[in-house]
C-alpha cells in the first residue's frame, strides 16, 4: 500500500494528492494517514509545500466526501424506507432509528459532521446521512473542509516530523489501524447478535 501511495505522490504531485485523498475516502482501505503522513515527509525532503500539500489534501478529501453526500441525497429520506424494512435485521436499526437520527441529524448536522472528521471509518460514513437529511451542500462542504483542514494537517506535520523515516509511520499506522478495524467489526457483530426490534 505504501509504495502504491509513494507511486502516485511522485507521479501527480499534488494532484496525485488530491486524487488519492478523493480515492480514500471512496475506497477506506486506502489509509488517509500514511498518504498525508508521506506528503509531509516530501515537505521535509524539500519537494513539496506545506500549505499546498494540505489545500490541495484537503480537497481531495472534501471532494471524497462529496461522493457519499450524493449518494445519500440521491437516496433521500424516504426512498431510504424500504431498504430498512428489508435489510434492518443486518443494520441493526428500525425505521423509528432512522426517524430518531434524522430528527438529531437535521438540528446538529453541522458539528457532528466536523467532529466525524477526526474519527477513522465514520468520517466518511457521516456523509451518507448528511445527503439523506439534505443537509445544506454549502454547510456540508464548509463542515466537511474545516474538520478536514484540521485533521490533515495534523498528519502533515507528523509527517513532517519523521522526515524520512516512512517505515515508523507504517509500523504505528497499521498496527492501531487493523486494531481499530477489528473493535468495529467484533462491535458489529455483537450488535448482530445481541440486536432485537421493539415490541409492535
């Protein structure tokens, strides 16, 4: 994954960025960190800049988003309904869950959308709800670019600070990657299990 990563940082530059943060947050298995972790170690090297390594990131990574948002629009709240009343034994969730987020979602959209930034996995799950609640695009876009330009910028200047030394950023990054992928998926399953529809 790395030298995929280091193959399209030298290939596209900051475009390369962009894309791979655009293609991140469509493909999650493609680590945000380790990408934005090795554009600040270019910083270090003196190949890239670091205002434009974390605009053009960022970018890429609203950009990203953007494509659940539309899907989440495109399906809309109430086309959303009978997809729950097939599959909701396997999500876990009944149309009043539903209800209950959108509800939640509509008056404090926007900050959950910021704070879901910082979060692996669900900062690109929010956006689904954020398009089926047809959540303002111009507040979604702003949410999503302010947490965004946090977070990517606090992975550039860890990048920064290894330099060249991209092997401890693989050898922290996966091991608290898989680690946090494994607790979302045993949580999961254990919702599965454990999971039963209200009384009617």
């Amino acid at each position: 994954m790395t030298e995929f990563i280091l193959n399209g940082i030298a290939w596209g530059g900051y475009v390369g960025i962009f894309l791979l943060m655009a293609l991140e947050n469509v493909i999650p298995p493609i680590p945000s960190e380790v990408i934005m972790g090795l554009g600040g170690m270019a910083v270090a090297r003196g190949d890239m800049a670091i205002v434009p390594l974390v605009l053009w990131g960022t970018a890429g990574t609203t950009a990203g988003n953007y494509f659940w948002y539309y899907l989440g629009r495109h399906i809309g709240y109430e086309r959303f309904r009978p997809f729950i009343g097939r599959h909701g034994r396997w999500l876990t969730m009944e149309w009043q869950d539903v209800e209950n987020l959108h509800t939640f979602f509509v008056r404090h959209g926007g900050w959950v959308v910021f704070v879901f930034r910082f979060m692996p996995t669900f900062r690109t799950v929010i956006s689904l709800p954020a398009g089926i609640t047809c959540m303002p695009l111009w507040r979604f876009l702003v949410w999503t670019f302010a947490g965004s330009l946090i977070w990517n910028s606090i992975l550039a200047a860890a990048g920064v600070y290894l330099g060249s030394r991209f092997q401890e950023l693989d050898r922290y990054v996966g091991p608290i990657a898989i680690a946090i992928t494994a607790l979302i998926v045993i949580g999961y399953i254990w919702r599965v299990i454990t999971w039963r529809p209200r009384e009617r």
